[in-house]
C-alpha cells in the first residue's frame, strides 16, 4: 500500500457533495472488526456532513448480540432496501467479492477496499490493503484521520470493538506497539473499556456455556497430522444449535478453546451451516499458514486465522483439510 492508495481513497471520499449516497458494506456474517470498521466509519461520514449514509451486509441480517450496543447501528439497512446506485461503495473487512453477497453488484461504482487479509484479491477501484494491519479498524482510523474526522467516543467504541477482537484482546503477533498506541487514543475518549470487554468476551448464556462444554469434549488430536505438527479440532452441529436453543454466534468462542491444544500446531472448528455445509475455522500457533490452506480450499484470512467453506460429510471436509495440511 502506497501514499497514492491513501490519497486516492481520500480524494473519492472527499469529493462528494455532502447529499451524494454513500454505501458502506462488510462481509457476511459480520464479526468485530468488520461491523466496528463499518460504523465507525459511517459514523465519520456524518461528522464531516455527509446526509445519505447507509451501512448493510449480506444476508442472514442480524447483529449478533454482542455487538448490539454499537453506536451507529441506525446506519444500517437490510441489502435488498441498500442504495442500487450509490456515489460511492465502500467494502471493509472482505478479502473477496463473493463475501459481499448480493451486495457485490455495487461494486460498478466508484469503490473503496478497504481490508488486512493477506487473500485479498483487490477487487476495488481502490484497494486500502495491508496485511500487516492488525485489524481492518487500524485502516478506517488511518482513513479517518486523513480525511480531518475528530475521534469521539461513538467512532472510538466501534474502533475498539475491532480492534480488540480481531488481536484477541491484544494477544496476537501482529499486536505492534502502533495498535497500543491507537487503543490509548481510543480509550483516552472515555470509551468504557470493562463493560465492552465483559459485553464482547465474558457474557453469554448458560445454555451456551454448556453446548460450548459438549463440543470442546468432542476435540480430537491428531499428533501426526500437519506435516508431523498436529492438529486439533471438533465439530458442532445444526442439531446442536437447535437443542441449545442457541443461534450460530454462540460457536465463535470455541476455537480459543481448541486452539490451546499444545500437542497441536493447527486448531479447527467444523461448524455445520446447512444439510452439508461446513464453516471451518483454523487457526495456528506459528508452524502452518493456515491462510495457504484455507485458499486452497475455497477462503482465506490471515497466515494464523483463516476460514473456508467445505461441503459434503464432516468426514470428506476433515479429509479435504488434512490433505491440504500435509501437502
């Protein structure tokens, strides 16, 4: 990424009568960093005047309950109500067009790309791009900040949830003393950083708590697997979801439990999402580029957090990913 990326994406931005409709989306099924991405920055579209700013992302469209706190959340509308022609489209926190869904078709506007996953496949007209971002909210701050937007409370809460899921609450290698600085910044305008940490990490449903504790007993090690490095993983099922009475959100915290395995270097997480769909979440302690493997297999993310979507039994899919693995 170059000075000439920055300031084109503030001249596209910059450029617009203040009356111009403005689409912001993120991936599907958002987490943190990309829904924090959006509304912060959607956020600062107001504050320097912007009046048509609308936020979606593909369907299912629903915050999950975590993140229903967030400022901004009146920014965002269904994708079949999204703005058909918008003067502008800007993507946060998707490597590629497919996870825009239906929403990809706005990408015959003017847009903006603005992501960390090392997949990317710069698909904008303009491609904010680092992979060595510790979180796609590093750039909407950077963005922010070249475009003149005063940091407040609303605008840093939303960075914050970003930042601090997608470095797992600063824990991460690409935790950099630049992504403590930022969140000094964040937290130095009064943001409540107790209540979001318990809100985001320390508060879920008994019966969640238990359907976690029935699926961290299903995980399985396998010493021999990743070229000898080993893997761990396990599975949840619809049938589980159904019998917890729990939506698909209540999995996400189960791979920091698989990936503290330490006999294993790769932690997987098969997630059904339909008859035969699997949402497969990997991760690495640092031997395995876990984002090779995921694009191998149809995703992408990060070289120690990536994701993919298998098809088929859960058996074909773990077979899938253990060939890949020992390739």
């Amino acid at each position: 990424m170059t000075g000439a990326d920055w300031a084109d994406a503030v001249a596209a931005v910059s450029g617009l009568p203040a009356s111009a409709p403005v689409l912001l989306a993120c991936h599907v099924n958002p987490d943190g960093d990309a829904l924090g991405s959006m509304l912060a920055f959607g956020l600062g579209l107001r504050r320097l005047g912007y009046r048509a700013v609308q936020a979606s992302f593909p369907e299912p469209f629903e915050v999950t309950e975590p993140f229903l706190g967030l400022p901004g959340l009146d920014l965002l509308v269904p994708p079949a109500e999204a703005v058909a022609e918008p003067a502008l489209f800007v993507c946060f926190d998707a490597s590629s067009a497919d996870r825009l869904g239906a929403l990809a078709g706005r990408l015959a506007a003017p847009s903006v790309v603005v992501d960390h996953h090392a997949s990317n496949t710069r698909f904008g007209k303009i491609n904010l791009v680092d992979p060595a971002a510790a979180a796609t909210t590093v750039l909407v701050a950077g963005l922010l900040d070249r475009l003149g937007v005063p940091l407040d409370r609303a605008i840093a809460e939303c960075l914050y949830v970003g930042l601090v899921t997608d470095t797992g609450s600063f824990r991460y290698e690409a935790t950099t003393p630049a992504v403590h600085e930022l969140a000094a910044r964040l937290v130095a305008t009064g943001i409540d950083v107790g209540t979001l940490s318990r809100r985001l990490f320390d508060t879920r449903p008994y019966a969640a708590v238990r359907l976690l504790a029935e699926a961290v007993g299903r995980t399985v090690l396998e010493p021999s697997a990743a070229r000898g490095l080993g893997l761990a993983w396990t599975y949840a099922t619809v049938d589980d979801l159904a019998r917890y009475g729990q939506r698909p959100y209540a999995l996400e915290p189960l791979v920091d439990s698989v990936r503290a395995v330490a006999e294993a270097d790769v932690a997987a997480v098969f997630k059904q999402v339909g008859p035969d769909g699997w949402a497969v979440s990997l991760r690495s302690r640092g031997g395995t580029d876990v984002s090779r493997v995921a694009v191998a297999l149809g995703g992408g993310g990060h070289r120690l957090a990536a994701g993919f979507t298998g098809y088929g039994s859960l058996d074909r899919v773990l077979d899938a990913l253990r060939t890949v693995l020992d390739g």
